[in-house]
C-alpha cells in the first residue's frame, strides 16, 4: 500500500522507453520514500514477453493484465483496469508517460479517482510542503514541476490531499538505467475479467497505422539545432551539412518550425523533443525557457550567436559570435580540413 505506480506502455511486445525512463525515476522516489516500485502492464498475448523489459529498473512487482481486447489500447479497458487496481492497492504516486496513451488514459483515472493529475512534468522530486492558510504540514509529497503560463514560471505543483499523485512526463526527460539495487522481481498475473467490465470492450479497433519516427534526434550523440536566427529554409541546407560531416542530427526551435524552414517533428523543448547529446551546437537560437527545456542536460553546448547578450550563452560552454551563415560553412570546412 502506498507505493508508486509506474503505468507501462508496449507496442505489441515491447515495453516504450517512455515507461522504462520512469521506472527509473519511481524507484528513486520510491527509494526516498522507502516504499515499493510496483509496475502495471496490459495488453494480448504478453506474458512471458514483457517482463524481462520492466523488472531489471527495479520493479518490486509487476502487475500483467493479459488477455483479449487489451491491445491495441482502447481508453475503457484499461481505465477501468487501473481504476480497480489503484482502489486495491491505494498507491501514493502514479506515473505515466505524456504519450498519445498517457493523456488519454491518465486524466481518465484521475478523474475516476478524483486525484488530480499534472501533465507534462520535467522533474519530480520528493519534499514537505506547508499549507499556511489551512495551518497544516505535509511530508514527503511529490513536487510536480513543470513550466507554466507560457513558459514564464518554472511551477511546483503539489497535491497535498488526495491520492494518487499523478503526472505524466514526456519521453526523454527522464533518463533510465538498469537498477543495480535489490528488488523484489514479484511478478502477479491478475485475472482481467475482475478488472474489466464486458461493456468496455464496445469499441474496436479495426485498422491501425503507426509510422516510425523518422529521425533519430531523441537518442543523438552530435545535435546541430537551428533557431530564427538561421534566417531561411536554403539556410537550413548548411546545417544538414554540417550535421552530416558531424555524424549527427538536426533539431530546431520552435520560431525555425513556425517558419515552415525545418519539419516539426525535429522541434526541440517543451513541446517537442526533449535531447541529451553530448554536443549541441544551437545556431541563431536565443535560449528562451520552452527551449532550453529540452537541451539543457546536454554535456557541451555551443551557441552561434550574434547577439553577444543572447540568454542561450549564459549556460553554453562555448560562445561564437557571429552570424549562421559565416561561422557554420567555416565549421563545415575547417573540420573537413582536420579531420581527413
Ligand atoms: C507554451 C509554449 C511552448 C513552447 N514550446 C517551445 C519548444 O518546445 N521549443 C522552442 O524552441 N520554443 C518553444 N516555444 C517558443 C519559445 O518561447 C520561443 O519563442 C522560441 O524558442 C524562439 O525561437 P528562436 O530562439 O529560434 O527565435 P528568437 O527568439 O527569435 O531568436 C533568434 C536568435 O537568433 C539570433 N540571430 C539572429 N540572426 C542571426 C544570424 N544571422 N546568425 C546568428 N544568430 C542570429 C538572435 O540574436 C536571437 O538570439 C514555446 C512557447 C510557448 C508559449
């Protein structure tokens, strides 16, 4: 009782890195509040399949609903699936990932639960939280921080009385790893008609499309992004150039997206993609909060600016000062030059 929860999607078979990130982060918490790391999963024809890809982040014990009508996701089936279990279990914190399958079945259980829900987290931390008005002291609550009202605050969120606790973070904001503690490894396969009404299973799903991503910005080593600053779409030609010499990929703010200069599926922050190269090379980008939240954790960031004063070159580690179009084709030649 009163453990966190860490919902996980699959596709088929395999588990979405989405839920293994934050497994990751559930059994820190969980570590700091000494409690237990449980982990739901449900779909068709997956035991056996699914657990090797969730119990090593240290998963005490996974719950499997295996059975029809469970993949691919529908929102009844697996409300209700979560709903029953979390009036069983009464968890403190639930997490999911802010997928297409997250946003349609957190707010569902919230809802259900009357628990309130914050989407699109980028930390979850562990405090107390005093509510001075109402003279009462709260330990140990998650801190759902996320930026609001457009990007201008950086908000604690904090949910002091009900239960359970839950947020949704997007893929690639938090980081996973193979737990290397102990974990309990319980893994229970609960019987889906005690779960699931008949009713649920109303609507089907007759034909499916899922397209691959079609680039790889997520796991990028080498991240050459563009801003406004870029200036055109022939411009953005030098940064496919130079991505391509540097083995890497090609990101973009927000601005360089609106411009209709680079797809969107290439947008980095808040909204878009959130990256952790080793080098991300920010090109006529001005740093505004939506976007550093999606590079930030980069390990060297080097900015090509030519406002000296632009807020991105207060956390680069590098700072060119000069214009897109001069500095980046002499980054193209020089390292050609070098690298031969
Ligand atoms: C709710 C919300 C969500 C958002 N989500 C995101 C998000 O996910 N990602 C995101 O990026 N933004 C997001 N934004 C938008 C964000 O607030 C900024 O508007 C955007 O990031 C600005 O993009 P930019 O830095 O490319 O453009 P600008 O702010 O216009 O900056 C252009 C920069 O280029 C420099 N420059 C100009 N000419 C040159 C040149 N020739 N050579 C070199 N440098 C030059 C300028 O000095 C300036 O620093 C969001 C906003 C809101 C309200």
């Amino acid at each position: 009782m009163k453990n966190v929860f860490v919902y996980c999607e699959i596709e088929r078979t395999t588990v979405q890195e989405v839920s293994q990130e934050l497994l990751t982060k559930g059994r820190k918490l969980a570590n700091q509040l000494g409690v237990e790391l449980h982990a739901v999963v449900a779909g068709t024809d997956i035991k056996g399949k699914v657990e090797d890809q969730i119990l090593p982040y240290g998963v005490d014990k996974l719950f499997v609903f295996d059975g029809e009508g469970l993949f691919p996701y529908t929102s009844a089936p697996h409300t209700d699936i979560m709903v029953n279990l979390f009036k069983e279990e009464d968890p403190q914190i639930a997490l999911m990932g802010a997928t297409v399958i997250g946003r349609d079945l957190g707010p569902r259980v919230s809802s259900s639960l009357t628990s309130g829900l914050t989407a699109d987290c980028t930390q979850l931390e562990i405090g107390d939280y005093e509510d001075k008005k109402a003279g009462k002291k709260y330990d140990n609550i998650l801190y759902q921080i996320r930026p609001a009202f457009g990007g201008n605050i950086v908000a604690t969120i904090v949910n002091p009385d009900h239960r359970p606790q839950m947020a949704t973070v997007r893929s690639g904001v938090m980081q996973k790893a193979i737990y290397d503690g102990k974990a309990k490894g319980e893994v229970v396969y609960p019987e889906v008609g005690k779960y699931v009404s008949e009713m649920s299973y109303a609507v089907k799903v007759i034909d499916r499309h899922v397209e691959a991503a079609k680039n790889n910005l997520k796991g990028a080593a080498i991240v050459v992004a563009g801003g406004y600053g870029v200036g055109s779409k022939e411009n953005f030609d030098l940064l496919f150039q130079l991505a391509k010499e540097l083995h890497a990929e090609v990101g973009a703010s927000r601005a360089a997206v609106d411009a209709g200069w680079v797809e969107n599926d290439r947008q980095v922050g808040q909204t878009g993609v959130t990256v952790h190269p080793k080098v991300y090379i920010a090109c006529g980008i001005s740093g505004q909060i939506q976007h550093i939240a999606g590079m930030q954790d980069a390990g060297i960031i080097i900015s090509i600016n030519n406002d000296p004063d632009a807020p991105i070159n207060q956390i680069a580690d590098y700072v060119i000062n000069g214009t897109v179009g001069e500095v980046v084709p002499k980054l193209i030649k020089y390292y050609k030059q070098n690298s031969k």
